[in-house]
C-alpha cells in the first residue's frame, strides 16, 4: 500500500479518520434520537464491547504478522476467495464514503452554498481526494496525522464553550427508555465504530509492528471519548429528540461558542477542519479501495486505477434523489453494514486460525 511504513501515533489517527465525518454528520443525532438520556450510558457500554471486539481481532491477527484480511483470505481458500472477499470491501468502502459524501456536502450546501448544485460540491472533493491519492498515501497519513489533534480540540471546545447552555437533568432517566432500548436494540451502535474495519488493513503498514496491540486499543479508547464528548454536547443542549432537517447539528453548536468579545463566530473555523477530516478519511478509504483492486489484479502500479475509483465513487454519491435517501442509508443502513464487515473479519480470522492449527497438527 505504501513504501513507507507508518508508526504508532500515524496508524492510530489513520484509525479514527473513519470515525470523525460519520460522528460530526449525523452519528451523535442517531444516539439521541434513539435512546433519548440512556445515550451516554449506551456509548460506556458499547465501547467496552468494542474493546473487547479488537482484542480478539488482535489476539486472531498474532499469528499472521504482516498479514491483512486479503492475505489472510488468500492463505484460507485461494485466489477466488480473495477475490470475493477483496470485492466485498472494495464495494464497502466506495459506497460507504460515497453516501457519507453526499450527506456532508448535502450539509455543506444548506449552511454555506443554498444556490450551488450539489454536483460541484461534491466534484469539488472527488477533485481533492484524487490529488492527494496521486500524490501519495503518506502525504495523506501524515495530513491526518496533524489534522486529527485539531479536530479533537475543536470538539471539546464545542463541549466547554457550551457549559452554560447545558441542561445537565436531560441525562436522566439514565436508562432512558429502558433496559431492552439501551442494552439490547442499542448493540446496533457497534456499527458507529466503524474504525474497527480499517484495522484489518493496519499490519503490513506499522514500523513496529509489536506495537498493533497499543494501536488498537488506544485507538478505541480515543473513538469512545470522542463520540462521548459529542454526543453529550448535543444531549445538554438540544431537546431529547433532534429534527432530521437539523443537519451537522454540531454546527448549530458551535454558532454559541463565545470566548469574550474577541474571539466569537467559531463555526467557520470547525467546518475547516472538519472539512479536511472529512478530506483525509475519504483519500484513506479510496486508497484502501484501489489497492484492494489492484492486489486482487496483481496491479503494480495503484496510480493505474485511482481515476476509476474515483470517478465510481462520484456517481454513487449522485445516485439518491434527495437527501432523505442518504439521510436513510447512513442512519438505518451504515451500521448494520458495518457490523456485518466487522464479523466477517473475524469470522475469516477464525478460520485462518482454525487452518494454521488444523496444519500444525
């Protein structure tokens, strides 16, 4: 994928770049619009899940070092199998960030640019997206890299410039609508970690590769403070259920944030850089897309084929009529696929293991 490889604090906020769009869009709203005050207590709950969920990814990956989920699919049942699950993913990632493209300039559109057509916005960041791949992918780790800090300060300062507006008695009843709603119907939100698929692409990349076990949960531990940070945000200061036509909702946050009388008008700047987020999230699904393709082609040069995937994810994110249909997709839809590509992972892990021992014998 790239000549380099990358380190410890590189792979983690590779990681996370698959959480921030989904959580800034719409992800936080879901929470609440779902499980009303338990929502906090839901998010403790499914990140201990998930941490549990990418230590057993971790301990399944041990005996496959420099393996990723296509190698290891190759090593179960050959190149057709490869082929099947290479596909699988490929079509995972490009619809996935076309849907979460047309959602974030469907946003974009509605705060900034009312009288633009919704293809030039979202051209505009297919343009982006393909620089940056032709450029390199390190180019792109390291944007993240830098980026992600300033993505994590923006949100908490959503969260403290906002302490005065808060109504800290929506939190209650801390079970919201019951046991059922928040720790059975709520597993669903599993699917919001959706950060836990790129880690099945992390091995052959790290510098050190004894470190994937650190990546992993830190990486998990930062995903669940940050949708907590989030989703508290809007549960203090909205009503408990959120409008659908209230789009990027953290965006009418930010419109309070007052430090003084100098420093004022804030959303500006966190739509920058949650713009850039959003930029360095898709380079990084469409690159794992078009190496995916060209492993399965035996394609030495990625370059080849970033234009075709490109242009592909260009017309998925065309596809809906309106925004209710993405709005649909990424509510009711993206976790559930993510979730199904998470157990598949694990389910090829399992098998893998079961073979490498089966042979052992």
């Amino acid at each position: 994928m790239s000549k380099n490889k990358i380190g410890t604090l590189e792979a983690i906020a590779l990681i996370l770049s698959a959480l921030a769009p989904f959580t800034v869009i719409s992800i936080s709203r879901t929470f609440i619009n779902e499980l009303k005050s338990s929502a906090l207590l839901n998010i403790i709950y499914i990140s201990i899940i998930c941490t549990l969920i990418i230590y057993f990814i971790y301990v399944l990956f041990k005996n496959f070092p420099g393996f990723d989920i296509i190698d290891i699919s190759n090593y179960i049942g050959g190149s057709i199998f490869k082929n099947i699950i290479g596909f699988v993913f490929i079509a995972y990632f490009i619809i996935t960030s076309a849907m979460l493209l047309r959602n974030f300039c469907e946003g974009l559109k509605v705060i900034y640019y009312p009288y633009t057509d919704i293809t030039y916005i979202i051209l505009l960041f297919i343009i982006t997206i393909t620089i940056a791949n032709k450029l390199g992918f390190d180019s792109t780790i390291k944007t993240t890299t830098l980026i992600f800090p300033f993505l994590l300060v923006s949100i908490l300062l959503l969260f403290i410039g906002n302490l005065s507006n808060f109504s800290f008695e929506k939190m209650f009843p801390f079970m919201g609508d019951g046991f059922k709603k928040t720790f059975i119907l709520g597993l669903s939100n599993i699917g919001s970690f959706t950060g836990i698929t790129y880690i099945y692409f992390i091995p052959p990349l790290l510098k050190k590769p004894e470190q994937f076990k650190k990546i992993c949960l830190l990486s998990i531990i930062l995903s669940s403070f940050f949708i907590l940070i989030c989703v508290a945000t809007l549960l203090f200061m909205f009503p408990i259920y959120i409008n659908t036509d209230e789009i990027m909702p953290l965006f009418s946050v930010s419109r309070n944030i007052e430090f003084g009388n100098f420093f004022q008008r804030f959303e500006s700047l966190f739509l920058l850089i949650w713009s850039i987020s959003f930029c360095c999230y898709l380079s990084i699904s469409l690159k794992f897309a078009n190496c995916i393709f060209c492993k399965i082609y035996n394609l030495s040069d990625a370059s080849q084929t970033i234009d075709i995937i490109s242009i592909l994810t260009f017309v998925i994110a065309l596809l809906p009529h309106n925004y209710s249909i993405s709005y649909f997709f990424e509510t009711y839809i993206y976790r559930f696929i993510t979730i199904g590509i998470i157990f598949l992972g694990i389910c090829i892990l399992l098998l893998s293991n079961y073979k490498k021992k089966k042979v052992g014998e």
